[in-house]
C-alpha cells in the first residue's frame, strides 16, 4: 500500500504555551512493498511522524493517504497497520503463542474480518480454532520463532523478544508496518543479525514498512529508501547510495557519512575553487565568488604518485588504527587538518609531505547557508 504525506504538520503545546513544531509541512510519497528508513538525529520529528502515520498522533495540519484513502481522521485500530517498538511492548504473563494471537483475539474488527477470511477461503484448517493457530504458527514461523511458543517474555533474548513482537504486528497481515527504533535495544552483534532479519520478513511479506532509526548505517544497509528529517523538515528521500553520493546539503552529507567526512574551508574565486588558501581547480561552470566549504569523505581521497591535474600537496600529522581501519591525519598549506583512509602506505612517516588527489565527482561544496552548489 502506498503511503503519501501531504503538508504533514504536528504543533505540540509546551507548558509555557509556545508551541513546538515538531513536523512541518512534510510532503512525500512511499510506495507500495518498500521498506523505507526514516532518519535524523535525536528530536527531528521521526517518532511523531510515525505516530501520525499510525493513527495514535492526531496530526495538527495536513494529509494522509494510504493509496487513494484520506485516513488522517481514521483511528489507529482501523487503519491496518502494524507496530513495532524499541521496548517490544509484549506481555509478560502471557505466552509468546498469547502474544502473538492477541490482536486477532481481542479486537471486534479484526474477529469479524477473519471469519469472514476463514469463510471465503474454505481454509483446509478443520475448524475457526485451527485455523486462528495457523496465522499464529506462520507468523512464528517467519520470525523463526516456533520453539518458544509455550515461554514467556522473560523467558526470552531482547533479540527473540523482538522477534515475537514483529509476529504480532504481523499475525493480521496489516498493509503497513510501522517500526519505532525496533533495534535500539539491542547489542551491536544482535543488532545486524536482526536488522537483516526485519529485511528478509519485510521482503517475503512486501508489506510496506517505515523504520524510524538514528542510526544511518542501519538505515542505509537494510532500506529501500531513506527519508532524512532535521528540526521536523524533509532534507532528503532516496535510494540509500544516491544519497550518500549526492546529499542535498551539508547536513545530509555530514549525518550519512557516520563522522568520516572532512568539512574543510574554501572559497570560490574568478571561477576557481580554493581548497583553504590554496588554488585548486577551475570550476567546470561559473559561480559567484564566495566563502564555500568543502566535503571531502575520508575513502575519496587518495594518495597520487606525483604532482598530477587537481592534486594537492599536505604533511602527515598523525597516524590512528581503529579496529581494522587505519588513518592519516595530514595538515594543508594554510593549516587545516584533514583525514583520509590509509590504505595501503604503513610506513608514512610523520611530516612526510604527500601529494593528495579526490575523484572530481566525490568533491561536495557548499555555500555558507549549507547549500550544495557543486558535485
Ligand atoms: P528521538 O530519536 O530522540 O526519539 P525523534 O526524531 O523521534 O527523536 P520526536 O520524538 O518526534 O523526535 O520529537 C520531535 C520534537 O517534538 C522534539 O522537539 C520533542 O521534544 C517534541 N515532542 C515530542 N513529543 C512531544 C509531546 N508529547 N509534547 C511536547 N513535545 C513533544
């Protein structure tokens, strides 16, 4: 099912009644089967967007649609969705097989809906009982969860624990998935093993899914799309790569980038681009002249033989090995220190002067307001 946000808008009334926009006139549109990752740093407004999507936020100002449906004004049971959170909301006195069952059990809607299923599709099941088990042992099944049917929460992993969580926001086939940090929880190891997991569910089942994550390298390993949200406002949405190549602006370039991105200063003058003091290239298309700054991602910048077109000259500072990523540090002509990935040379040595090339597509410049003017 396709999910479009038109002007989405949520005020929340602080007790000094000013009022907090925490989402701001957002306009997008996910399509049907993508698993999306809705991203940002802490307070951008990813968990109240969720929310609204959900039926559990009303929104202040705005649509939304699910396929051609205005659902803005619907509540939450009736919108078809399912819902995943970081704390796993399960529970405790109940089974995990109980768990699992309870949105199909406890809700009037949801009890007529499937006998009415149960009636049109002759299940082979024997009877209504049955067949209610089935929906629970295939959720089960999915989330490769079955042997602990007859346990308890407590009984349970974080990462188990999460996974029954995801077979009851399932069990009812909802056409929309919603997750809130649904890995957070979790230890780093657990983390990628249940991160690939919610892929493998999501593209077996194609329901549409929305993840809200901080972590960018989750977002970006495991979605279809990443929609990047800052201070309640759309920065960007696409395809996880397209938007590590070509970030709308320096925000996105600096959140997607995990910290390994140089912002260095520079100016653009007649035409040429200054890397600090330095003239470094010609601009391939005129530009005003003005204080600019310059992205450069630690993995772009390489080591050149010699003097060759755009190389720039720097000494080497310092050296660092983190786990198996090792890196130099090297100072430029006017001071500024820069960072770059160590590939192969282990034997710099400290005040070795290098000759320093970036691939001229990977070189991001923005203007002072944190524009991208140049890729
Ligand atoms: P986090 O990653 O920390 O969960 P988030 O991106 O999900 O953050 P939201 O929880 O959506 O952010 O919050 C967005 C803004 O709205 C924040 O400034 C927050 O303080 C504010 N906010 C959220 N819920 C409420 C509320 N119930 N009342 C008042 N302000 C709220």
């Amino acid at each position: 099912m396709q999910v479009r946000l038109e002007q989405l808008t949520k005020a929340f009334e602080s007790r000094k009644k000013d009022s907090v926009i925490a989402v701001n006139k957002l306009d997008l549109t996910i399509e049907s089967g993508k698993l999306i990752g809705l991203l940002g740093p802490s307070g951008c407004g990813k968990s109240t967007t969720l929310f609204m999507v959900a039926g559990i936020h009303d929104v202040t100002d705005g649509k939304i649609y699910f396929d051609d449906r205005d659902v803005t004004e619907l509540s939450a049971d009736k919108r078809g969705i399912g819902l995943v959170f970081q704390n796993y909301a399960l529970y405790p006195h109940l089974s995990v097989w109980d768990n699992i069952a309870f949105p199909l059990l406890n809700s009037k809607d949801m009890k007529k809906r499937l006998k009415k299923q149960f009636a049109e599709q002759h299940s082979n099941s024997p009877n209504y009982k049955a067949y209610i088990n089935k929906l629970v042992e295939d959720a089960a099944k999915l989330v490769e969860i079955t042997a602990y049917l007859d346990r308890k929460p407590g009984e349970l992993s974080g990462g188990q624990q999460q996974r029954v969580a995801i077979a009851r926001a399932i069990v009812k086939s909802p056409s929309i998935l919603l997750m809130d940090e649904p890995l957070s929880n979790l230890d780093a190891r657990l983390r990628i093993q249940t991160r690939d997991e919610i892929k493998r569910i999501q593209q077996q089942t194609g329901i549409t899914t929305i993840m809200v994550t901080h972590d960018q390298e989750e977002a970006l390993a495991i979605s279809d799309e990443v929609i990047v949200l800052k201070d309640g406002l759309l920065q960007q949405q696409g395809a996880p790569q397209d938007v590590y190549d070509n970030p709308a602006n320096q925000f996105v370039a600096e959140f997607i980038s995990r910290s390994q991105i140089n912002m260095v200063h520079g100016k653009i003058a007649t035409n040429k681009l200054y890397l600090g003091q330095e003239e470094w290239f010609p601009l391939p298309a005129p530009l005003m002249d003005q204080e600019v700054t310059i992205g450069l991602r630690y993995e772009n910048i390489k080591h050149a033989m010699e003097n060759i077109e755009r190389s720039f000259t720097a000494s080497v500072t310092a050296k660092a090995r983190i786990g198996g990523i090792s890196t130099v540090q090297v100072r430029l002509a006017d001071g500024q220190q820069i960072t770059l990935l160590n590939d192969h040379d282990e034997s710099l040595r400290e005040s070795e002067r290098l000759n320093l090339v970036v691939k001229p597509q990977s070189i991001l410049v923005f203007n002072q307001k944190g524009e991208k003017i140049l890729q």
